[in-house]
C-alpha cells in the first residue's frame, strides 16, 4: 500500500512539488476547452475531494479519461501544485492515470452525481458511503465511538463484554428476539405436548439481550468501573424515526457511585465527545451544518459552555401542568413522560440540556434503588433539545431485602435471579450506571433525524437487507 | 466520586505522608499478636492490593475490623506510609475505616480465600472478575480492545459496525441461529402449509450473523479503510476450548490492498497490541507468568522482535509429508489442514508464528480471489505456537465474471447476493481483509487455553448462564 490518503495531501502534509501516487474514485469530470480535464477524486480519508488537471497528452486521455464518469475507481500519479481556483489550497498536476474498475453504466448507476433524497438512499445502502452525506457521518460516527472508548479508557473504565445471547429481560419489557436452531418444521415436544427447550442449542429458551446492565454491575462489583459499548435489541413493532431493533449501547457502570456522580459523568462524557469531534471532524460537521441543519455546529460549540440543568421528575411535572401547552397525552404525576412533553421541557422552557431525576418507581425497572420516600427511584434521564432522551440511568438498588420486594412487587421470581442477588449478598457497594444510545449521540451530532442513516445497514420492522 | 483508585496510590502518583480515601474489598486480613490489623484490600484498578495498617484503638476495631472476611466492601482513610515490608514500596497507615458491605456467610462465599480451579470458577461467573485472575484477565482484555481501536484509528482506518442480524451466510457453512419473533406455539402458516416469514418482525427469515466481512466490504469501497469490532456467532455443537457460540471478531478491510498487504497489516497489528500489553498491564502478565504459564512474557517479547515467516500452502504440504510425524488425519495436497497439522508447522518445524497462502479454492469461501493457477485462492491464515489459527483472510474477488462462477460452483444464486455483486459492477478495486478472533487473541496474551475464561459470561452448547 504505498499510496499516499488525500487527506495527507490536502491538510499540506506533504511538500508542494512532491509526486505522489493516490487511488480513489471519481466525484466528478469537467473537460473545459481548452483540451484540459478535471477530475474530482475521493478515497473516503477525508471530506474534500482532490482536483486533479489533467493534461490533453497523456496516451490514454480520448480512450479513457474522457470516458471516466462518477465512481469509476482510479490510480493517479501527480505532483501536488498550488491551486489558482477558489475553494482549495492544492490540486494534482496528473502525470499518469490508470482506470481500475469502470461503471458499468453510467445512466443507470445508482449513485449518480445528481444529488439523490435521504430516503432514496437507505434502498442503497450498500452503495450510500460513497455519498457526500453519509460518507462524513461514517467518519463522525468512527470519531464518537473512538473518542468514547478514550474517555473511558483515560478515566480507569475498563471495557467489558456483555452477552448477546441472554435469558434475562433486563427491561421487563419481553420486547426480545427468540434465538434458536431448533427445527421450526418440526419442533421437538415434551411429552407434555409443550416445545421441549432442552434440546435447543443452549438447553433453555434464550433470547437477544436488551441492556448489558445486569451483566456490567458484576464486573463493576469487582473492577470499580466498567462499561459495556455492544448491540443491543429490541422487538418492538415500532417503526418511528428514532427507533431501531438492532442498535449500539454505551452502558458505564461505577461502583461506590451515586446518582449525582452518574449525571455528572454523562455531562462530562458528551462534552468530551463533542470537543473530540468539533477538533477531528470540522470538515465534514461543515458540510452537514451547510446541507441539513444549520444548527449543528453553533450547538455543539454552545452546550460545551453551557452546564446541564437538573430538575425532578415531580419540579417537572408541575412545570408541565403550569404551562399552556395543550399536550396530547394528560399530564399527571405518575406518568411516563412521553416526547411531546420532553421536548417542551427542553426545547421551550429551559431551552438546554436538562437531567430529569427521581421518577416514579411505577415507571421504571426492578434494579433502580428506592428512594426514602418509598415512592421514587434515583433514576435519571438525559433529555437534549432537537432529540429527547438521548440517556437513562439510575443508582442501583443494592439493599437485598428491598431488590427482593421491588421484584416480587414486579411479578420477577427473586430466585431466578439468584446470581444478580449474590452481588448484594456478598460485599454489596452503592453502584450507578447509564445506558447511551449510540444511534441518538451520531443522530444528535450530525443533525440526521432519522436512526436509518445513522447505522450503516439498519434493522427495523420488516426490514434487514444487506 | 471523590475517592482514590489504588492504582494512583501504589503507582506513587502521591506524595508520601498525604492522605487519601480508597474504597474497595477485603482480599484478606491478617492479625498480629501485637494488637494490629493487616487488610489488603483491591479495587480492580491496577493487580495489586494495598496492605492498610490498622492499629487496635479504632472505635469499631473489635466489632467490625476483626470480623471482616474476603469479600466485604470497605472505605478506608489513611495516610500513605513508606511500607517497611518486602515486595511493597507503600502501605496505608488507617485513621478510619467503614464497613461498606458484609460478606453474608464466609464460610459459604463462593469465593472465599482459598484458591479456586478454574473450572470451578466458570460456574461463579457472576463472582469470578473478584479473584486475581480473572481481574488481571479483564485488564489485559481491555487494554487489548483498546490498543486495536487505537491502531486502527492511527492507520487511518475508520470503525464501522455491521450488522448481527442477517439473511446472509457469508461463510456458507449454515451453522447459525435462528432469530425471531414468530409465535412459536402457533406458527403461521402459509396456504402451501409452509411457515409464513412474512409475518416474522423482519418479513423473512433471519439469523444470526457469522462474520461482519461482505458488509464491512460495501464500506471500504467507498472509505478505503475500515474496520469492525463487533460480536459474531456459529451455531456450532461443538464442545471444545477452542471455540465459542458467541464471540467477538475484528475485521479490518482495505480497499486498494492485496494478499501481502494484508498479511503486513495482520503482523504490524499483532506487534502493535503486544507492545501496548507489554507496556500497561506488566504487572498482571506477571501474574500469569508465575501462575500459568512460564512463556507468557518471553514469548510476547520475542515476538515483537521475530519476522512473521510465509509459507505456501503447497509448500507446508511438503513439510507436512516429508515429516516423520504421525497424524490423525492424512495429509495430501487439498485437504482442510486440522489443527495437528497446523501446530506441527508452527511449534515443531517453524517455532515461530507463520502465515500460510493461497490455500486451496475448495477449502475456501466463495469471495476469495482466484489466483493464476485457477486452482488456489489468495487466501493467508496467520498461525501461533500454542495456539493455531489466530487470523483468517484473503484478497476478495474484485472481477464479476469470476465472482459469479464461483457463486455457481458452490451452489450459491448470484442474484440473491446482488448488492454485493453491484460492489463489482460499480468502479471496482482490488480489496483485502482478514478477521482476526478476539478470544483467541486474548487467549494467547494470557496464557488461557480455554476460551470461556477469556470472555465474561460465555456462550457454549448447552450453556448461557447468567
């Protein structure tokens, strides 16, 4: 591989007058009269394409350069000169071109120059990251799960493995896939008449975990701080905007912690994501600012100035009852805040980034911990203007005899769960995590309102091609 | 969280004479006729525990402190002393201590001081992350996860996470398992009385994915370079140490890159992520070197020094036949090698790590590159001493026409994997990868011949626990 990234070229890396040799594919041509051709090419390294001049001379140029159109895949040999055009520093006097694949047809390529619709896109998935658009979310994406994992990693976190294959519902939702190779033609039976699970590939019914949580408080019962980053699934038949069956989770888990300290550290993890990718992706976060949202880079740079507002579910409540608003959903204490009233929180009364605290317990799971009032939990979540719940966490409940009568009040037999038990048998410690959704931060930053084209190949109702 | 990892204590990031506040658990307690308490205690974030000194006049020295066991949470202020004893440079001198959480029974902890086999600990999943081993195992594991995140991202290479859930059986091997929501007491069914996928959650049957490539490959011809880290699954019975149903797969693609580029890449990464473990996680490798297996250290140290060597398939056939040595399964050019072949070729005649090539089309997946000779695909397995295979790839199939007959020969319909195709059709380019087996990988950092010590909660026929 010795071929030079155009990123290294374009970010003057490289000395004016080198000659060096780039392969990539054509963004586009322009043959101007006077018997000169420019090609646009991109490897993907970076945003910006390279102009590269090419000369009327070369053996090749009737065959083939004047052939070339979007996405043939090209090597080019040039010296790096200074640009006379607007809109660039440097360009690519080309010595030597060498077509490497051709498009079979131009008029029916699927991703032709012209400029195509979002949704037009995700039926091309495979063919979409050689788009402007989607090629700088990849990066972005690449820069956020990066910069997460350094986070971690510089603040003594160690990344830990979670099953996917699980037979615990975590969220008590029974939103989950059945994993399985039994032979669905011929299931076999008890002689109950009932499918006989032992002779499934793991001897009981398992399913895809929705939450690494119950797993990650085990190791952070013994390492101090944790986290999980792996899919998570969810069966639920909701094909809406922000949902995904398959998505990415961030799930941090710190023992001898509180709720306050797990809202601090999610204030402070997405500032220094957001820092990371305003310094390492500005080119492409320009470029989404200018094409989808114009917000996206003043509210970046805004939230790392501004504190994030804590507020509790019951202050919440009576801020939404004060308002004139007329919401679809009846606003009392005891709900499960939905969207619309979230987003009123966020985007019109404190118009920041605001942590709810202290939900009800009737609304949350088993493991969050009692509150002294016996009625709420140290639960919280992050709500972001332009996006809602971007994170969910809670402090958990490590009293034994309190889990066991928060679960039994939840119909969840405590001696199925005898191991997540043991960790409040055995010196038991006051622990917190979060869980992040991977999918809502890249959606967030980018300004894509879609998880569709956050992910590269989405799974949703009805849909898992590619 | 205003307290001090052990790890900035014992690592002498503090001054002598300062105090600080630690919090963690008992790894055990000795008392002296003197009237004094010994307590190392750990908290995960380095090997070491700390000795804490705790003299008898503490107030609840005779209630609490002499009743502490392995296992119990504590906090304990201190001021750090210069330690007079052997093998430690810095004790604590305890001004306070606070029972956190008590062990419920100590005589019945599963845990207890005494040392475990390692079998035993496989069935205390939940508890296992508390003993040396398994923490200096989850140390090493993380620092490796890292130092691959960050090799790639230095190389330029940008992280893209490809899809669990698939229709794709990209090593055509058909071991997957099933994923569905399908109400399977009572199937629909279709008038030809088939099951009717069309009212699955994804309108079709699903599966598990068992490698990330083809995905990951759509991305590289559009980015250059890419990578995923993500889990993978085989739906394989089989019980053996080598091998897990769930387990997590890295699996770099490079566009523009042949055989020996990738077979480079597979040797910089491996020396890269040596160096780093080498580097951050001394202590606990030296751990495993005393406790595991003498070769741990020195074989990484050499490693970083040797040259990977290369090996024709057809040549390590002539070493196989022209050795004296007896195999279970016959030798001839053609064959699947089995793992005594393999480990002949790496522990006996080479003794060092080889990389052998273009194996043979039959043995080998549909999207390798045809080589010259019609007969051998340019195809690279990297393997270990003491281990065997740890990294499988290949140059892929850059022209259609080949790539299509292929398919035919081995039974796969073209059209059905049209995206894929259209990678082909649209400015293709020679392209590589490999996919490298993060367990076995850890597997071999640590010493641990059996994968399910290597991964949190493992996944393995008959077993999903926790």
């Amino acid at each position: 591989m010795t071929y030079t990234p155009i990123k290294n070229v374009l970010h003057e890396k490289i000395a004016i007058d080198t000659q060096v040799t780039i392969r990539g594919w054509v963004r586009s041509r322009r043959d101007s009269k006077a018997g000169i051709s420019f090609l646009c090419i991109y490897d993907g390294s970076c945003f910006d394409s390279i102009q590269s001049i090419i000369p009327n001379n070369l053996n090749n140029y009737k065959n083939e350069i004047l052939k070339l159109t979007t996405g043939c895949s090209v090597e080019v040999t040039g010296k790096i000169v200074k640009s006379p055009s607007q809109g660039q520093k440097i360009e690519l006097a080309v010595i030597t071109l060498k077509v490497i694949g051709w498009i079979e047809n131009a008029q029916t390529y699927p991703i032709s120059k012209t400029r195509h619709s979002i949704e037009y896109l995700r039926e091309v998935a495979h063919l979409r990251p050689r788009t402007n658009i989607i090629g700088a979310i990849t990066r972005i994406r690449h820069c956020l799960s990066q910069s997460i994992h350094r986070f971690y990693h510089e603040q003594g976190y160690f990344w830990v493995s979670t099953p996917l294959i699980t037979t615990v519902d975590t969220e008590g939702s029974g939103e989950m896939f059945r994993v399985s190779t039994l032979d669905i033609t011929n299931l076999p039976r008890t002689k109950q008449g009932k499918i006989n699970y032992n002779e499934d590939f793991f001897g009981k019914e398992t399913f895809l975990t929705v939450s690494g949580q119950l797993n990650a408080e085990a190791y952070a019962c013994a390492l101090s701080k944790v986290y999980t980053f792996g899919p998570t699934f969810r069966a639920e038949n909701s094909n809406t905007s922000r949902h995904l069956a398959e998505f990415w989770m961030v799930e941090p888990e710190v023992a001898f912690a509180g709720l306050q300290d797990i809202s601090k550290l999610s204030e402070t993890m997405l500032k220094y994501v957001f820092k990371a990718v305003l310094e390492e992706n500005y080119d492409d976060l320009s470029f989404l600012t200018q094409n989808i949202n114009k917000k996206i880079i003043p509210r970046l740079e805004k939230m790392l100035e501004s504190n994030f507002l804590h507020v509790s579910y019951t202050d919440a409540i009576q801020i939404l009852l004060a308002s004139e608003k007329k919401f679809e959903f009846d606003v009392k204490w005891g709900i499960d805040m939905s969207s619309e009233h979230e987003r009123y929180l966020v985007e019109e009364y404190f118009k920041a980034p605001v942590i709810v605290e202290n939900y009800p317990k009737k609304v949350k799971a088993f493991y969050m911990r009692l509150n002294d009032d016996a009625q709420t939990v140290a639960s919280m979540d992050v709500l972001m203007p332009g996006i809602g719940e971007i994170i969910g966490g809670s402090q958990r409940e490590e009293r034994l005899e309190i889990l066991d009568a928060r679960m039994m009040e939840m119909a969840i037999e405590p001696n199925k769960m005898n191991w997540y038990r043991d960790l409040r048998r055995y010196g038991t410690v006051p622990h917190a995590g979060f869980g992040l959704g991977f999918e809502r931060l890249v959606s967030y930053v980018t300004g894509m309102s879609n998880l569709r084209d956050v992910i590269p190949f989405p799974r949703t109702p009805g849909s898992a091609n590619f």
